[in-house]
C-alpha cells in the first residue's frame, strides 16, 4: 500500500454496523414521513437512505452465503425443523 492509499484508507470513517444502518434508515424514514422539508432536504435525506438501504441489503446478503455455506457444510448432520409449542 502506497502512503497515498494508507492516507485515503484512514481518512474513511468506520463502515457503520447493520443495526446502525437500519435504525438510521428508520430515523430518516420517519424525518421524510413528519417533517416540513425543503425539496433539497428531502433529496438529501432519500440519498442517504438509498445508500443505507444497499448497505443493509449487502450485510444481508453476505449473512445469507454464510449461512448457505456453514448448512452445506453440515450435510452430515442434516438439519431438523424447530419443536413448536402448539
């Protein structure tokens, strides 16, 4: 990594976690649902939620192939449906 990179790479704030994510996205949807906003501001804020929306979409989609791969893994030990208390 040149000192360039290393440079741009501490720069960059912390990637914010799934829970941050959604409960930012459902501040935002609430703000663009109650508030008296400015077009600008309500470009500004559905920006920011389409980012954070693909973000969810990524970690989710990434907690999916590791689930597809630690099931496969497990084919000796199949898998049983949960015990429901009906």
């Amino acid at each position: 990594m040149t000192d360039t990179n290393a440079k741009h790479a501490a720069a960059e704030p912390p990637q914010p976690s799934f829970e941050e994510s959604l409960t930012e996205l459902e501040t935002l949807v609430d703000r663009l649902e109650k508030d008296d906003l400015t077009l600008e501001q309500s470009l500004s804020l559905f920006a920011r939620g389409v980012t954070l929306t693909r973000s969810c979409q990524q970690a989710l989609d990434s907690a999916e192939q590791r689930i597809r791969i630690l099931t496969e893994q497990s084919v000796d030990a199949p898998l049983e449906p949960f015990a429901t208390d009906d």
